[in-house]
C-alpha cells in the first residue's frame, strides 16, 4: 500500500469489514497514520506535524504530567498510542492516560493495546486542528461506547477545552473540573493555552507550575 492508495480514504469514515481495515492498519506503510474502526467504519489521518497542534500537544502532556506527579496520582501517559478490540474497534488518540490502579496495567513491551487483555485508559485527548467536527462526533460517540471515562478535546482554534465524563447513572456530562485528576481544572490549562500563544514554553511552564504548587 502507497500513500496515493490510501489517500482517497483519509480524514472519513468508510464502511469496510474489520479485516480489510486490519489489513491496512497494519501494513508498514501506515507507520504515519493514525488509524480508527468503528461501528463497521474505518477512518485513517495523517499524524500531525503542524506547529499549532505538536505545540499544544507537547503542553497538554507536560502539564497532567507535572499535575500528577506533584500531587502524588499514580498515572502514566501514552503518545499515540493504538488500542484495540478485536473485530469491533480500534482507536488511536493524540494521548491517553493509566491513573490510579491501573498506571502500571500495560506491560513493556506491548505495541498495540489489546483491549480484550488489558484495561481502558481512564482519559483520552484529542487535539483539535483541523478534526474538530470528526473529534466531536464519531470518536466522541465511539469513546462514549467502549465507556471510557473521561474525554477532552482541545480546540487549537479557539483555545478552549471541551471535556465529557460518564456519570455515575452511565448518562455522558459535560465538565469543568477532572473526575479522574481530582483538582484540576479545565480553566487553568486553558489559561496555560492561551498564555502560550504570546510567550515560550519555559515561561508558559513556569507559570503553570506555579499555579499547581499554589
């Protein structure tokens, strides 16, 4: 499979069989897509190299890094990385997070986390560029199904942060403050985003420490 294969199948969802979508997925050639199945649809995007989102990117896993770590939450972050549950769903979000129990629930080594075997991750992110319709809709509904606690969408556009969690009654809520980092709030990482737009990483950094040892 080339590129000019596959181009005609990015950034929409297509319906296909899971073992035509595992075939692609999973050629070498996909090394630089990211890739998604669900509800009978497979969806492929180019990884994002754009400036705006990497940026973002980057403060976004710094920032609950450096928030878990000060407030002593067991957790560990992955970049990228693919999830998968055989013959139903696959997904591969800009970060993920293992918090409390389950920080330590997938084994070195593991390329694509199988979710027949392992746990889900407690929080996906999606950093919004040019995918904010697509993040607000079918990812949105996909996480939702496989009950995934906690999802944000960061929007680069309009530097806000759109975060759903599952209630207690299974019914999906729109919040401001994390269930599952308790103690941080929405509105501090949305000012740490926008104080980046006029200052360098070093001094956004700074400032957001500041903000979580006060």
């Amino acid at each position: 499979m080339t590129l000019l294969q596959v181009q005609p199948l990015l950034n929409t969802w297509q319906p296909a069989s899971w073992e035509e979508f595992v075939k692609l997925a999973d050629d070498p050639a996909s090394a630089k897509l990211k890739s998604y199945y669900y509800s009978g649809h497979m969806r492929f995007e180019l990884m994002s190299t754009g400036s705006d989102h990497s940026k973002d990117h980057a403060l976004m896993l710094f920032a609950l890094s450096f928030f878990a770590a000060h407030q002593g939450i067991r957790m560990t972050a992955k970049d990228g990385c693919s999830y998968r549950k055989a013959g139903f769903d696959e997904f591969q979000p800009d970060a993920s997070y293992y918090i409390g129990e389950a920080a330590d629930a997938i084994p070195w080594g593991t390329r694509v986390v199988d979710l027949e075997k392992y746990p889900i991750p407690n929080l996906v992110i999606e950093i919004s560029a040019t995918s904010l319709g697509d993040d607000l809709g079918a990812k949105r509904f996909q996480y939702e199904d496989l009950s995934i606690p906690e999802y944000w969408i960061v929007n680069v556009q309009a530097i806000k942060i759109l975060a759903f969690a599952i209630a207690n009654d299974g019914s999906i809520r729109h919040i401001r403050a994390s269930h599952v980092l308790p103690g941080l709030k929405l509105e501090v990482l949305e000012q740490v985003l926008q104080r980046s737009r006029q200052e360098n990483q070093s001094a956004t950094t700074a400032w957001l420490m500041a903000q979580f040892r006060a």
